[in-house]
C-alpha cells in the first residue's frame, strides 16, 4: 500500500498475545510505527517487553469493549493520527485460554460482537485497511465427506454450546466484517486461521505443543485429551503473520481466506517428535477431551495459494526446536513467577 507519509500508522488488537505479538515484531522490522492495543487478560506483558524500547512502538491497555478515540490519547501525540490517521488495522483480540475458557465466556462474547464493531468503526472513521484474525472453528469439527474445507463451505457447529461464544461469534466478527464491506466499502479482509503453534503461546494452558514440550522437558507424562487417533495440522506461527500479512496487501474484495497446514498429523506422532527431540524420558498418556480441544478439518489452501503466493513453509521438526527453545527460556513462567 502506497502512502503518502513517511511511515504507516497500524494498529493490532491483541498484540500482546501469541500471534498478535509476533504481527507487532515484524511490523517494526518492516519500518511502521505500531500501535499495541490489549488487556493482558489471557496474553502477557512479556510477548513484548522486547518492544517497548522502540518509539515507533506504543502499547495501551485498553478494552476494545469500550469506547476510546486514538485522537485524545497522549502517549500517540508523535504518530500524529489527526493528521495521518490508521492505515492498517489487524484485528486479533479474543480471550484464548483452554483451561480457562469458562472465566472468559462473557469477554469473549463482547470481544467478538461489540469489540468488533468498535474496531470496525474506526477501520470506517479512517478508512483503514482491515484484517480480521477469525478462525477455523467456524466450519465445526472434522466431517468424514469433506477433507479439506475451503473458503466456500458454510460450516456446521453448535451455536447453544458451552463454546458457542467463541465459534459462533467468530462467525458473527466474519458477519459484521463483510457488512461494513458491503455497507461502507471498506477493504477488509477474513483471515481463517487454522491450528498454529510457536514461541510465545501460554505455557501450562492445556495447549497442546507447549505443553507437551514442558512436560517433556522436565520429564512428566505428555497428557493428550483425546485417544490414540486425535488428528490435527500444525502451522509454525512465522507462516500465519506472513499470510496475515500478505492478506493485509493483497487487492479490495478477496474475502475469507484459510491460512493452516494441509498435513494431517496424528498428535501422539508429534508428542513422540518432541520425546525424541529433547531426549526426554517421559511417557505419552491420553486424557478425557477438553471443550476447546476438538479436532478441527483441514484448510484448502489453494485459494492462498493462487492469490497470495502463500504456503507455510516452517518444516514441523523446525518449528518444534525453536519452539523447544523458547520453552527452554520461559518454563520459570508455569511455576507462577
């Protein structure tokens, strides 16, 4: 996007959480100055500690839920938002916590459906480009005749479930993205995201990847809640801000896209890829599932593929070992401190 000043003003919700703080990163590699918005109520203050020192960097504590205008805000007087605006909006903001989903029914209710809309209007106040972080909940769980789902397929979930706020309203964030493009023409976009792992995720979460490789790490049983056959896809967190950000540039009017790996892994596979990496003793034991831990479908890529140039290209036995090291550094964090 061509603009007439030095640098872009971009905003992202949820940027101090696991994805969002990575977006933050390689936005500041990429010259802009970036606004951090986020309430630390499942991210950390740690995601970006790294960036506070940059000036083109600012993080405000603020609830989307509630109304605040960039304009009065001290702490952006320098990115001089009366006069220059937002460029770019990347929408992330979503209570995720597995083991606590129950204490954020009621945030991740509002944050999808009213912080949504409070995000949008200000995508519409000034005319901001606009990407919206959705997720592959929203075509249901696994479905034995469709492999892989695309872009097209309407998805079949339970919206009166204990999870309905999470997946249906991320159905609705979609829903209330595509009207302000059809009301306001506003070029906003639908990333679906599909299941993704790295550096920064909550450690001791319930968490697959993480959490396997803490317990591998100090040689505790590996829990999966699932059985033996618990398929997932795994996607390297470098490869969604990448997609996330070629989606960001990509033309006015391209809709939703799936963004995830089209590999089908069995997870006991990958949980005895991360014994065999860190050398670990530990054994694999399997659990009753959790209400956030379901199987999920594929993503058809082909639509990232074709328009964007994207595919994810971070080998899993890659992913899993920076991953390894990032826990390495952060595991003092499940013992509280």
């Amino acid at each position: 996007m061509s603009t007439p000043f030095e640098k872009k003003n971009v905003l992202v919700t949820g940027g101090a959480g696991f994805i969002g703080s990575h977006i933050c990163e390689r936005l500041l590699k990429e010259n802009n100055h970036v606004i951090c918005v986020d309430t630390f109520s499942t991210s950390s203050e740690r995601n970006i500690d790294h960036l506070l020192r940059f000036p083109d960097f600012e993080f405000l504590r603020l609830d989307i839920n509630e109304v605040f205008d960039p304009e009065t805000l001290p702490e952006l007087d320098r990115f001089k938002i009366k006069f220059q605006g937002i460029q770019e909006i990347y929408h992330l903001a979503t209570p995720m916590s597995v083991k606590g989903f129950d204490t954020h029914v009621i945030e991740t209710l509002h944050t999808n459906s009213i912080g949504t809309i409070r995000v949008l209007d200000l995508a519409k106040r000034y005319k901001s480009k606009f990407v919206l972080a959705s997720s592959s909940v929203v075509y249901g769980g696994r479905q034995k005749d469709t492999p892989l789902f695309d872009e097209n397929f309407r998805g079949i979930l339970d919206h009166m479930s204990p999870r309905g706020c999470y997946d249906e309203g991320k159905r609705f964030a979609e829903t209330a993205t595509q009207t302000y493009v059809q009301a306001y023409d506003l070029d906003a976009k639908i990333a679906r995201i599909f299941r993704t792992y790295g550096p920064r995720m909550p450690l001791n979460d319930g968490q697959m990847i993480p959490d396997f490789i803490v317990a591998a790490l100090e040689d505790r049983e590996l829990q999966i809640f699932g059985d033996e056959n618990f398929m997932t896809s795994l996607m390297y967190v470098d490869d969604a801000v990448s997609g996330l950000m070629k989606l960001m540039g990509a033309a006015k009017g391209l809709g939703a896209v799936n963004f995830g790996s089209d590999q089908d892994l069995r997870l006991v596979d990958v949980a005895s890829l991360i014994l065999k990496t860190t050398n670990s003793k530990a054994k694999i034991s399997f659990q009753p599932r959790l209400l956030f831990m379901t199987e999920l479908g594929l993503p058809s890529i082909a639509k990232a593929r074709d328009t964007l140039g994207w595919l994810p290209l971070t080998r899993l036995e890659e992913g899993l070992r920076k991953t390894i090291e990032y826990a390495k550094a952060h595991k003092f964090m499940t013992n509280g401190v």
